[in-house]
C-alpha cells in the first residue's frame, strides 16, 4: 500500500504511544540502514556517510541526536493531525527548521529516461534531439552531511502536510500502538495498522469482555 517516507520514519519506534516504546534507531549505523533499505540512500551513500561518522564520533552522535528529534516532532504533529488537534509550535518549527535545510540542497537537473538504467547524482544528463526533456529533483551533497537522510523526510512531511491527503492520516486505534499512516481504503474507516495484528488484538479482546459479560463475572451484584 503506498505510503509517505515521512509516516514510515515516525514508525521507527514500536508502541510509540505508549509508556514503553521500542527504540529501533538505536545507533547512527541503524538510521542509516533503514534509508538505505528506504532507498533515500544509496549503498555508496550509505557507505561514505557511515565511514565519516564512525570517524567522528562526536560528530555522529549529535547527527543521531538530531535525527531521533525529528522523528518524534514528526510523530507527534502526525498524531495530533489524526486526532485533529493542532500540533506543538515547537514541533512545526524543527520540521520547518529541518526543511529549510533541506531545501538549500534540493536541484531540478533532467530527468534521464529508463532505458538509462537512472541518473548518477552530479552526471549532467541531456535529452535526445528534438525530445521534449523531462525533470525530476535530486538531492546534492548528501555524501557530505551525517543527518542528509533527514532531507527527504523533511520534505515528504511538509508536502503531506500541504496536501489533500493530510485528511486521511490515521493512528492506529490499538493502543498503545501509535502506528500512523494513510487511510487509502475506499471508504476511509481503516482504523489498525494491520488487521492482522492490533486489528486481532483488539477482536480477542472484545470477545473477551463479552464472554466474561456472559458469564457476569466481575459485574455488580444488585
């Protein structure tokens, strides 16, 4: 089901709603492996950078720092959003601090056709005689800054923020799940991360609670 980069990095945690989350960025080394299986970098990207920080460790640590920052400010306007309440200034200030960051690297460059096998970041790419060329962003200098990956998210969240799509942003109803995502199902009533997972727990439940109605067990006495 598609999705928003964004969405999929404030789900970093498991049960981010509740009093114990699960922290699965837990290194810089980790951050980066989920964008590179994101595909925001490269395996040479993700190489170089993880080389850089690893050789700088104090300047590692501060970009982990930064990245878990975004990741919650980005979680927490999110949550708010799916349970229309508006979010913290705070937390609309470092994603608008993060994206003007962002923004100072982001290029148009044409765009090389799929017979290419795709552009190489810095290759200059022209069209064929005649054609009418195509564009597409790109990112520069992501080799050169440890907290890069956050460039995409930055601006996946602003757009979705930006977009007719903000109505169907949900938090999964499985508490204390904290799972958010886009509603894209037909008649937006999706309401669980995965049916087959919060959406079965909370089956169990309700079934539980009616046959232990059934049975009274734990009901007043008149």
């Amino acid at each position: 089901m598609p999705s928003n980069i964004s969405l999929d990095f404030a789900n970093t945690v498991e049960w981010h709603a509740g009093p114990d989350p699960e922290e699965r960025l837990t290194s810089y080394s980790s951050a980066v492996e989920w964008a590179r299986r994101t595909e925001i970098l490269s395996e040479t990207q993700a190489d170089t950078l993880l080389a850089t920080a690893h050789a700088n460790p104090v300047e590692e640590m501060e970009a982990l720092g930064r990245i878990i920052a975004l990741r919650e400010a980005v979680y927490r306007i999110f949550s708010a959003v799916a349970h229309h309440r508006p979010p913290q200034p705070a937390d609309l200030e470092r994603l608008n601090a993060e994206f003007a960051e962002a923004s100072k690297h982001l290029r148009l460059v044409v765009a090389v056709g799929p017979e290419a096998g795709g552009r190489v970041p810095g290759e200059e790419a022209l069209p064929e005689p005649g054609a009418l060329p195509g564009f597409e962003w790109t990112w520069e200098g992501v080799e050169d800054h440890l907290t890069s990956l956050l460039w995409p998210v930055a601006r996946a969240a602003t757009t979705l923020l930006s977009s007719p799509e903000l109505a169907r942003v949900r938090e999964c109803a499985g508490d204390p799940c904290g799972w958010v995502f886009l509603d894209l199902s037909k008649n937006a009533s999706r309401r669980w991360c995965d049916m087959a997972d919060c959406g079965n727990r909370a089956k169990a439940r309700r079934y539980r609670a009616r046959k232990k109605g059934e049975t009274g067990i734990g009901r007043t006495s008149p």
